[in-house]
C-alpha cells in the first residue's frame, strides 16, 4: 500500500508539472492527489499509526475507543488527531496567503504601483534593464513574485514597443523577482511556508541570504547587458489608472468621471499603509509571538477599515468607481490557494505514513551533505513546482532541538537542522532562485509566459544559462560565506 501512496504521490506530481500540456489546472490535480493520498492512508492506517509518538496517548484519553479493535482505533486517531492537526498547521499559511494577497490586490487595483513605475523616464536600454531588476528585485521582498511579475510587465509595456525587445527585459524581472523574493519572510509562497511554521526567522533569514540572492540578481544582469545597445523602441502613450490581476491576467480600467474617482493622494496613502502593513507582519511576530496569520489578519481588518472610512468620504461616486475589500477578495487567486491545501494535504498523508521519514534517513546514510541536497532540489524546482518540493523538504527533516543536538549520533549534522540552520536558510535560496533556471519553474515565469506570450525554447536559449550562472553563483557565495567568513 505505501508503494500506491509513493505511485499516487508522483502521478499527482507530474500532473503538476506538466499542467500547461494537459491543460488541467495544477489545483485540480493538487486536489485530486490529496483526496487519493489520505484514502490510501485511511487504508494502511492500521499498520502505521500503531508507531506513532502521540498514538499511545490518544488512547489514554479515550478509554471508549482503546476497548475496540486496532482498526477502529487506528481509524479514530487519524480523524480526531492527524487530519486535524495537518488542517491546522496548513491553515496558518492558507489564511497568511489570502491575507497578504487581498492586500497586495487592494493596492494594485488603486493604482498604488503606477506610483512607483510611473517615474522611470530612461530609454537608454542598459541603464532600464537595471531600474527595471532592482525595482523587481525589492518589490517582490515586499510582495510576491507573482504579483510583482505582472505588474512589472504592464510596465515594460508601457515604455517599449517591440515584444522582442521586451523578453530579455521579462527575463530579467522572473529573475528579479524570484532572487528578491527569497531572502524576504513575505516574498515567496516558499519563505512563508518556512517562516510561518518556524523553520526560519526574519532575523535569521534576511542577514544570511541577501547578498547570496543579490549575487543571483547581479550576475544575470552583467551578462544580459553586454546584449544591449542604444534606446528601447517606446510604446505608444497609454494612460493607465489602476492595473487589475485576476485568474493570472492583467487588465486596465479608466477611473470614472476622469481623475476625481481617487486622487493621486490617496492611492499613495494606500500603497504606503499597504507596504507598511505587510512590512510590521515580522514585528508583530517578534513582539506578540502570535502566528504570522493573525498579524496579516489584523492588518487587512485595518486596510478594510481605511478603504471603506475613504469612500464614505465619497458619497456621490458611482458604486462601479469603488474597489471595496468585498470586490477585492473576489479577484484574489482562489485556484492558487487550493493548489495549496491541495498539495499540502497530500504531503501531510507521506509524512503520517513514514515515507518521508525512511527517505530521510535514506539522504543522511547515503547523501549526508545538506550542500548538495539543497542544490539538487533547486534544480528540481525548474521543472517542478517548489511549494511540494520545500513542504516535502519540511515533512522530510523536522526542525531539531537545540538542546538534543549534542546528544545525536553526528552533532555538526544535526545543528544544520535547527531554527535558522543551514539547511533551511539554503533552501529557501535554492528553491525560490532554482526557479528561474526554466520558464516554467516559477510563478513568475509562467505568468510572464503567458502574458508575454513568450517561448518556452526561447527562453531555454536565451535565460536559462545565464539564470543558472546566477543560481550557482549565489549558492557558491552562500558556501564561502557559511563555511569561511562565519
């Protein structure tokens, strides 16, 4: 029965990954892969669970079901404890996500972004393809990649013409873009995962991995400049109002009744309580020890109050004007965050059954190099998506306890897999900046594919080298900086 597990695992996986091919969207097959995986485990339940930590305990606090038959026990521990354990944990990131989301869509359908790109006015082609990657690079910090993605291509649209000229430059903001996003707590679905559940902390993270990132950033761009010669081609003039993300699409509506709808003032009073709500998130964490969701919870409850406090302000507005959290949290990405539960949940019944457990102890006796682990995995996450990848990395090797590392069989090893170990800090960077190495590797990259219209073997010929420069130069600055200037 674990064998069908491990099958149904990878089945659900290449799904995944190859969503685009089969034209099946990636949340369906997360779905249906979930749903599978628990069943099977419902299934073999009765010889795993037995072994468990907490199993014995469950037990003494339910003498009604330690009198039935080691199937029906088995089968009320993974209903009352192990599904609702998993929903919890999986929970925190699901409500983070549509949090931080509805934020980052309450700003962007204000206009609150054109205030940043509408202020770069070079056409001269080296000097923009910098502008436009350290832009990206600290905005995807803030936000997310994906979000960040779309928004910089509306700006590339906006000051060049030509869509050849365009890729090199939507090249650059996937880079951008993921490498920014992995030395940030709130940048990367993959960072939150590893953030939220305590794997790292934001000072642990940002200290340690931004030059390895900024590194992965720069060398992409010294190469990809010496491409470059003279002005851009500029796009015809188009006055945009607001940019709108929805179902991975952008789109552009014209305020009504011209300017008056909102004015310059507000859109800068939202995009900066926006940024800054998203930016306290890590505070509220160090100061109340509460789970990053509530912080990101209460500061959209904050947002909500301000929108709706300024169009009270605005009574004559006609309602199709108004862009209230309500109409937002409709746009939000709602397949993404069931790709998540999706792909979580199916993780979660590998980790319950002990499959991820026996392939860890498979790496430590066989591999025993968390170097090489990490940058295999970056690898990987070119091709497949690096959500499961790093959640299988979290099932696979739990966080290890400061006060029994030197109590295990190897202590250097073990130390590696503390809260703000090696291990994590070096798979945040690999999973977020591997990436970049395939078109298809990153939401970033698929968005940008699709908006651009882009060619998988275009970018193939064109990014991939250069990106993995970037990806194996940053890591091997991790290396140094971990092994020689610590």
């Amino acid at each position: 029965m674990l064998t069908i597990l491990i099958v149904l695992f990878l089945i659900g996986y290449l799904c995944i990954a190859l969503e685009h091919p089969l034209k099946i969207n990636k949340a369906a097959s997360a779905l249906i892969t979930a749903a599978a995986a628990w069943i099977v485990y419902m299934l073999i339940a009765p010889e795993t669970v037995p072994g468990t930590s907490g199993f014995g305990f469950f037990l003494e606090e339910n003498p009604s079901v330690a009198g039935m038959p080691l199937h029906q026990q088995a089968i009320h521990y993974v209903q009352q404890v192990q599904i609702i354990e998993s929903l919890g944990e999986i929970a925190e990131i699901l409500f983070f996500l549509i949090g931080a989301m509805t934020i980052v869509e309450l700003i962007d359908v204000h206009g609150g972004f054109n205030i940043i790109t509408n202020r770069i006015t070079t056409r001269r082609k080296r000097r923009l393809l910098w502008i436009i990657g350290i832009i990206t690079f600290f905005m995807s910090a803030t936000l997310d990649n994906l979000t960040t993605a779309i928004v910089m291509v509306a700006l590339l649209r906006k000051l060049i013409d030509n869509y050849k000229e365009r890729w090199l430059f939507a090249g650059v903001i996937i880079i951008a873009a993921n490498s920014g996003g992995a030395w940030s707590p709130i940048g990367d679905v993959t960072t939150i995962m590893l953030w939220v559940r305590g794997n790292v902390t934001t000072g642990g993270l940002i200290p340690n991995l931004f030059l390895p990132c900024l590194v992965s950033f720069v060398v992409p761009v010294l190469i990809a400049r010496r491409w470059l010669r003279g002005d851009v081609t500029p796009a015809a003039p188009h006055k945009l109002a607001a940019v709108q993300v929805r179902d991975g699409e952008v789109s552009y509506f014209t305020n009504v009744e011209g300017k008056t709808a909102i004015s310059e003032r507000e859109r800068l009073s939202i995009l900066l309580l926006g940024v800054g709500c998203l930016l306290f998130v890590p505070v509220f964490k160090m100061l109340t020890h509460l789970p990053p969701f509530m912080g990101i919870l209460g500061a959209l409850g904050v947002m909500w109050v301000y929108t709706e406090l300024m169009y009270k302000r605005k009574p004559n507005l006609p309602e199709a004007a108004k862009r209230r959290i309500p109409d937002v949290l409709r746009r939000i990405d709602t397949p993404t965050i069931l790709f998540f539960l999706g792909i979580l949940l199916a993780v979660s019944a590998l980790q319950r059954s002990g499959v991820l457990t026996d392939l860890s102890i498979w790496l430590d006796d066989k591999v025993h190099d968390i170097y090489f682990i990490n940058i295999m995995i970056g690898f990987l996450s070119s091709v497949i998506d690096n959500v499961p990848l790093v959640a299988g990395a979290m099932a696979t090797y739990p966080v290890a306890d400061p006060a029994a590392v030197a109590a295990a069989a190897d202590p250097a090893y073990a130390r590696y897999f503390v809260q703000d170990g090696v291990f994590w800090q070096f798979l945040a960077y690999c999973a977020g900046v591997g990436g970049s190495m395939l078109i298809i590797g990153s939401a970033a990259g698929v968005v940008v594919m699709g908006l651009e219209r882009m060619n998988f073997i275009w970018y193939l010929k064109n990014i991939s080298l250069i990106a993995m420069a970037g990806y194996l130069s940053g890591a091997a600055f991790y290396v140094f900086q971990t092994l020689w200037l610590s």
